[in-house]
C-alpha cells in the first residue's frame, strides 16, 4: 500500500504496471492495488485470513487462464462511454470487465528474502515488556545459510 500511495505521491503512473510482494494482499491492501490500476499482483507467501477474494472478486481473478486486464482508457474516452451510458439505446453492448490478476511466484524467490523477513533478534523482553534487543537464542542471522542448497533440497524430498 505504501509502494502505491509513494508512487502516486511523486506522480508515477501505477496503470497496467505488475507489483511483487512478499504476501497475498490483505483487503485493504487489495482495494488500493484495483484502485491504482495494477494489472497483476505476484506474491511469494498466502495469507489465508485475507478477505480480498471475498470483498473484491468483481476486480480480482486467480486464474491466469480467464483473466483479462483492464481496458486503458483516457479521461475523454471515458467521458464519451459516460454519455454514452445515458443514451442506452446506442450505447454499445456491455462487455465483461477487466479484473487484476493475483497469482503466486514460482520460481526462485529473492536471495535475501530470508535474511530480510526472518524475526533473528528478540526485541522485547519476555517478562518486564520492556525494549532489549538481544541475539536469538537458536543462533545468529546467518545461521538459515550454513547449510548448502543441494542439502536443503534433499531434506525437503524426504
């Protein structure tokens, strides 16, 4: 949500563009990427207590088989198709509108994602609540890559 209100802030169009993201949009999330004009949304991890499908599914498709983007269309465009809405008796037959597409990543995610969302220190002491940070217990962050790929892959398949 911050990428979008950021970019509309500086005035960069976000029409027709793709965002990646680490989770599924929330709702709140979803109503601000449909209303920005994002074509297609990847994201890494699901987020099984969004409501986004439920809230929007008028504006968001899952399937990349049935999905079309939305039209572009200019403010003159639209003006033309508004009067045009007025006079139904030439207005031309409604077609099925365009929907953004969330879909998740397949393929390799970003190197450092897991340095980067991993919780590896402790901020708050357990106890009093008050601010310690302090080193985690199960070791340092660069504790997830002393093992190679190869061997994470294999313990996997098992």
């Amino acid at each position: 949500m911050d990428a979008l209100l950021s970019a509309g802030r500086e005035g960069v169009s976000t029409v027709g563009t793709r965002l990646f993201v680490t989770t599924f949009p929330c709702h709140y999330c979803a109503r601000h990427i449909v209303g920005a004009g994002v074509y297609e949304v990847q994201y890494i991890e699901p987020y099984p207590k969004s409501l986004a499908l439920e809230l929007h599914d008028d504006a968001i498709e899952t399937n990349p088989f049935s999905w079309h983007p939305p039209e572009r269309k200019s403010m003159a465009t639209q003006k033309k198709e508004d009067e045009q809405q007025l006079r139904p008796e030439t207005a031309p037959p409604p077609s099925q509108p365009g929907k953004v597409l969330f879909r998740p990543f397949v393929g390799v995610s970003p190197r450092m994602y897991t340095r980067a969302f991993e919780k590896t220190w402790r901020l708050k002491d357990k106890v009093t609540g008050n601010f310690e940070m302090e080193a985690p217990e199960w070791g340092d962050e660069w504790s997830p890559f002393t093992v190679g790929y190869p061997e994470l892959e294999a313990a996997l398949t098992k």
